[in-house]
C-alpha cells in the first residue's frame, strides 16, 4: 500500500511499509553502484562481481587471501598507541583513539604477521585504513621497524601492504619521525639481502609514499588505486592547471616508471608466491632452508 504526497516540486510516492535490510548483507559498489552481496564480495576476492572494482579491505581480509589456509601468527600485538601529547583539536586523541578501537577492534591503523604463502616463509606488515585512516603513528612505525627486525633475525623476506592518508597529525613530530625511523630500518634489510616488497593499495598518500612505501625492491599496487604525496584537489589547487587523465592512480604510476607491475587481487597470492621463489635464490636464504 503507497500514499501520494504532493511537493512544490511535483508528486512523491512514499511506501508505508519498507523492509528493513540487515546490515552485513550488501555491499553497494563504489565504482558502478552495483549492488553486491557480501558472500559474493568474499568469493570474488572482495571485488565487484561487475566492474572488478577492488573494494576496500584491512589487514584481515589481506591475511585472509594470501597465507596459505590463512594461517598466521600475529606479531607484536601489544603495542598500543597512547596519547602523550594529550592533543586535542574537535576532540581529544584518546577519544579518538579509544572510538577507533571499539569500532574496528583493531589496537592501531597495522597488524604484522608471519605465515607462509605457497609453503614458503613471509613476514607480512599491512594497514588498516579504516583506524583513523590508516595514519601513520608511532606505534606504526614501531610495528614495521619490528617486522624488518623479525625479517633480519629469521631471513625470511617482508612484504608491506600500505593503505594510508598519511603521518597522524595527533602524534605531531613524532609521527614524522617515523618517516625516517623505518626507511632507516629498510636499508639494513637492503644490505643483508633479505628481500622487501612494497604493495601499495587504495589510498597510499601522504608520508606513508614518502618513505617505506616507495623503497621496496620491487614496488606494486592494485588496479586503480590512488597513490601520491599530496592528493590531486591539493595539487590541481597549488599549480592551477588541469591534471592528466588518470593523474596519481596506479596505471598513471606504472606507465610513468613508479611501480613494477599491477596485480589483481585474485591473482596476489600466486604472483607473491612467485616473487618468493624468484628471490629464494639469494644465497642467504638458500643456506637459511638448508640448516633448517
């Protein structure tokens, strides 16, 4: 049953009885609109069954696709961010902090674990753009700076899958720091041998793309993903000129010499998989596997 409700616009039609839809069930597709399910969305690597457009996913859900069975073991799951500047600008950071943490039941903006993919060993770092935008504090740093520690002590190589709006301007310097903390951290991996890949999904932007994330050996990204420093509005806004067609998104970087390769994500597991037994060759891994 409908009523008729006439507006200065014209007429409307209302429904006096609407169905409710559970939540957890659709996901409306950011690209096409398309209306996906969420058992569909799983299946399909978390990509819209229409257009492949690849939705945003966590650490959780990249855990999910590429360990093998997705068996892991959390790393350093006891670092949590505290607010020691006791900053506040709409609000206080503990309060954001603390509404993060109840809303993603996550304890900070990355999770590192280590697990194997294809039966060969990995160190994994990825974050969570969904805590406080995946923003890069001190407890991420430190988290990374760990990871490559764990890397240096096992050989094993790192991947880094980065998803950030930037440096968390709460922690104020010491959130930059970790800019050069952890690029610091990657040259001694550089020097040992050990290999690190550096996966940039949708977004990578800000001091995130100024230092861990562009030094991989081999540097990729997801189609379509936006990858810069300062975002096109800002750019477009500072020089005044239209920008390119596809300005800072990952086939713009790829075609202009930033990254290596693009991968779907239905594709990932098996191209880190090759990525791992193309570096195994390195000489001190291959006497790492053979003492073990």
């Amino acid at each position: 049953m409908s009523w008729f409700k006439r507006l200065r616009e014209g007429i409307q039609t209302a429904t006096k009885y609407k169905k409710e839809v559970p939540d957890g069930v659709w996901y409306k597709c950011k690209s096409c609109n398309h209306a996906n399910t969420i058992k569909e969305l799983k299946e399909n690597y978390y990509k819209c069954i229409k257009c492949n457009h690849h939705a945003r996913v966590g650490s959780r859900e990249y855990f999910e696709v590429i360990f093998d069975n997705d068996k892991y073991t959390l790393l350093f799951d006891d670092l949590i961010s505290k607010d020691f500047l006791e900053f506040t600008d709409l609000k206080p950071y503990h309060e954001r902090l603390e509404k993060a943490k109840i809303n993603t039941d996550l304890d900070d903006a990355i999770q590192v674990a280590e697990g194997k993919v294809n039966k060969l060993p990995i160190i994994i770092a990825a974050m969570d753009f969904s805590f406080i935008g995946g923003s890069m504090g001190s407890v991420v740093g430190e988290k990374i700076a760990l990871a490559i520690d764990r890397a240096l002590e096992t050989q094993v190589p790192f991947l880094m899958i980065s998803k950030s709006g930037g440096a968390r301007m709460m922690e104020s310097a010491f959130s930059l720091m970790q800019m050069a903390k952890t690029s610091a951290k990657l040259s001694l991996l550089a020097k040992s041998g050990v290999p690190y890949f550096s996966m940039l999904t949708d977004p990578t932007t800000g001091g995130v793309t100024a230092s861990f994330a562009m030094l991989g050996d081999i540097n990729f990204s997801e189609p379509n993903a936006l990858i810069a420093f300062a975002g096109p509005r800002v750019v477009k806004e500072t020089i005044k000129k239209e920008l390119p067609e596809g300005f800072q998104k990952a086939e713009f970087l790829l075609e202009h010499g930033f990254l290596d390769f693009i991968v779907d994500r239905k594709d990932l597991k098996d191209t880190i998989g090759e990525l791992l037994q193309f570096f195994s060759k390195n000489p001190m891994i291959e006497s790492k596997e053979k003492t073990a």
